[in-house]
C-alpha cells in the first residue's frame, strides 16, 4: 500500500471486529500528519475496537491498514513493539503502574522501548513532565496525584518517543468537566505542535468547544464529517 508522505493512518476497506464479530465494515479513513480528528457513536458502536485495532490490541482480518509506517494486516510480534514505538496512546483508566512513582512509570516504557542511557532518559522524562505541566511530580506515587494529573502522567508517558499520532480513549471519560477541558486544552497544544491526535469521545461540548473533523460510528459504518453532513446531537 503506497501513502503518501503525511498519512499516518491509512485505512482502506477494513473491517473492525468486536468480541469476534464484526461491528465496522468497509472502513475507510485517512488521518494526516498535524491532524486532529474525533471519533464518535453510541456505545458498542466500535469507537474502541477501532482504536485497539490500529494500535494492534486487536487482530486485522481485513481490508489495509498502515499506522506510522507499519502495515497491520498479518502484523508480527516483533513489528507490534515497533508500532508501540512510533504511536502514543491515552487510555480512559490511566493504567499506570501504581506501586511505582511517576519517574519509574516513565523509565519502565522508555526502557521497554529502547531506551538505555540513564541521562538521556532523565532528560526525556523532564522534558514531557513539563509539556503536561507536572515538571515537580517525580517522586510521587500515582494514587498522590489527582485523577487529572494521572491522565497528565499518561499523556506524559505517551509523548516520551515523540510519536506521530496520539491515540486516546474517552480520555476525559473519568475526569469532571474543569478537569477534562484542561486535559482538552493539553491535547490541542500538542495537536498545534505537529502531533496528529486521533481520540474516541462522547462529550459533545468538547466537539463544540474545540471543533475537528468527526468519525462516526453508526450502524456498522464509518462516517466522515468532511464527505457527509450528520448531526452530531443524536449520538449523545
């Protein structure tokens, strides 16, 4: 499959399977460099079966599919460690290890991803603890940080490798709404500085506030904001 240059995410005739059957047929969509792009539909709609699928949590049957340069269809074991490499993802329940502190959730990704200079990974972690405004939190263990700046750490966690796309979901789900509008805020400033961010949401309002091309889930297709006029109020 030939892209062009400042595709990160190519998906051409995919099919999204859920709990294995299929949720999503006929997909496709394109996400560029500098990107920002929602994703929306009622639950079970296959919002996260889709992002699982490009990050290869969950199996590509069919159709071609290319994320960072890696294609997922048949994608091998070794090839998933590269993709983890090259994407970022932000997930709705943290999932940060919570016996450790903030510095060696940090050094436990960058070291499973390469990572072998004790100096250059001091200086990667001060670098995104700052980006997401949490330069002073080294020490502290996850369960002294707030719910808001645990998706900071995350947010973090997923910038060390400076990946071309972030990919996150509902990562407001769990926050109250001063809380997720700053995470909101967070992720358009990244998004301004050359990230592409793909994200699955359910809150309307942040569509509103923060407007993006929009990817709808709905009754096993795929629709595109920019191809097909819809309206956004019914799938809240």
């Amino acid at each position: 499959m030939e892209n062009q240059p400042d595709v990160v995410v190519s998906v051409k005739g995919a099919t999204i399977y859920q709990n294995g059957m299929p949720v999503l047929s006929d997909v496709y969509f394109d996400v560029h460099k500098g990107e920002f792009v929602y994703i929306v539909g009622r639950t079970g709609s296959g919002k996260t079966s889709l992002l699982k699928t490009l990050y290869a949590d969950l199996p590509l049957y069919k159709g071609d599919v290319e994320v960072a340069g890696i294609q997922l269809f048949n994608i091998k074991r070794r090839d998933i460690a590269k993709l983890r490499r090259r994407i970022g993802i932000v997930f709705q329940d943290f999932q940060l290890l919570m016996d450790r502190s903030v510095a060696d959730n940090l050094f436990f990704v960058m070291r499973a991803t390469g990572w072998r200079s004790t100096a250059k990974m001091k200086q990667r972690m001060n670098e995104v603890l700052l980006r997401v405004g949490l330069s002073g939190a080294t020490s502290k263990m996850p369960h002294q940080l707030s719910g808001g700046e645990q998706q900071r750490v995350v947010i973090a966690r997923a910038l060390l490798n400076e990946p071309a796309i972030l990919i996150a979901d509902e990562p407001t789900g769990n926050l109250d709404p001063a809380v997720g509008e700053e995470i909101m805020d967070l992720f358009m400033k990244i998004n301004r500085s050359g990230t592409a961010v793909l994200m699955a949401t359910h809150n309307y309002q942040f569509i509103e506030q923060f407007p993006a091309r929009v990817l709808k889930c709905e009754h096993g297709t795929l629709l595109d904001s920019t191809l097909h006029n819809f309206d956004l109020k019914t799938l809240f």
